[in-house]
C-alpha cells in the first residue's frame, strides 16, 4: 500500500486528468513549433483566463480582457518559449510589443483551425469546478463549431502588419 495522501477526495477528478493530457497536447504542439516554426498553414487560437494566478500580461490587457483573452499564433510572434509549467510569446498589439507568461492551467480553449481542432478545458483551478452532467461531456470543438466562425481574414490574404489578432471562441463551447 502506498502512502496515505495529504488531502483525501470522496471522487476521482477525471475531468482534472483529462484537463491535464490536454494541456500536454497543447504544450507539446508549443514546443514543435518553438523548435520549428509553424508547419504549413498551421495557427492556434489560444484562450485563457487573465486572472489566473502567473498570468503576465500588460497592465493595458489586463483592463481591456479583464477575464479571458483569446490570442492568435500565427504570422507574428517572436521569443516563444515552451516550459513545464507555462509558456511566454511576443505579441504586437496594435503595434505595441507586449511579452505574454501563460500557466498551462490558466488555458480555457486552444484550436488550431487550419485543420479543425480544438480543446476546451474545464475552468481554470482557481474556480469552483461544475461537475454537472452537461459541462462533463467528453466533446471538444467539433468541425460543426468550426464551420460556425468565419476566419479573421481570408486563407490567402495577409492580417495587417504588427498586429495581433483576438477573437472570441464562445461559438466553441457548450451553452
């Protein structure tokens, strides 16, 4: 028998390990395209909750996406640095260089739709979990939720020089 746990649970937290081996997949497809580039037409939408205790972001972010900013990893970003834990990516806004530090475990959403994937992720720790039966479905974006959005711009035509692109993903998650 192993050692007694610290704190004993009354049930097993499968939507946490789920949370988990996803976020393992979205640091793992991080880190290729640290190594690499991005491959293709490859994006990613990343989503995460602001307030989530290690995000670093401007002060001027921060008021404006007070809860949760969606930010796009595509054309321009620099110094992507993947760790166990977290990660940090240059972004322009509005022309404005500004250096992003995102826990893992303050992800809500990633896709990449180049080839229609997505993750969302149960709330941020720092949040009561809702283990109702409708928020523990298995689903994740589907090509349906994909189709639903319309690109930021066209497959062929370039986003404006030094900016950065925030999108909503509601049309992503469960209502």
């Amino acid at each position: 028998m192993t050692d007694k746990p610290e704190e004993h649970q009354e049930f097993i937290d499968y939507p946490g390990f789920i949370d988990e081996a996803m976020r393992g997949v979205v640091r793992r497809a991080l880190a290729l395209v640290a190594r690499e580039g991005l491959p293709g037409n490859h994006h990613f939408y990343v989503s995460f909750a602001t307030d989530y205790p290690g995000v670093q972001i401007s002060p001027t972010l921060k008021a404006r996406y007070p809860k949760e900013i969606t930010i796009v990893i595509q054309f321009q970003f620099w110094d992507l640095d993947v760790r166990d834990d977290h990660f940090s990516v240059m972004l322009s806004f509005n022309n404005i260089p500004e250096k992003l530090v995102v826990p893992y475990k303050a992800l809500t959403a990633f896709a990449d739709p180049s080839i229609k994937f997505g993750l969302q992720f149960h709330a941020p720790a720092h949040e009561p979990m809702d283990f109702s039966a409708e928020n523990l479905s298995m689903e994740t974006a589907t090509e349906a939720a994909f189709d639903e959005v319309a690109p930021p711009h066209a497959d062929n035509e370039e986003p404006p020089a030094g900016s950065a692109e925030v999108i909503s993903l509601d049309a992503f998650r469960k209502k």
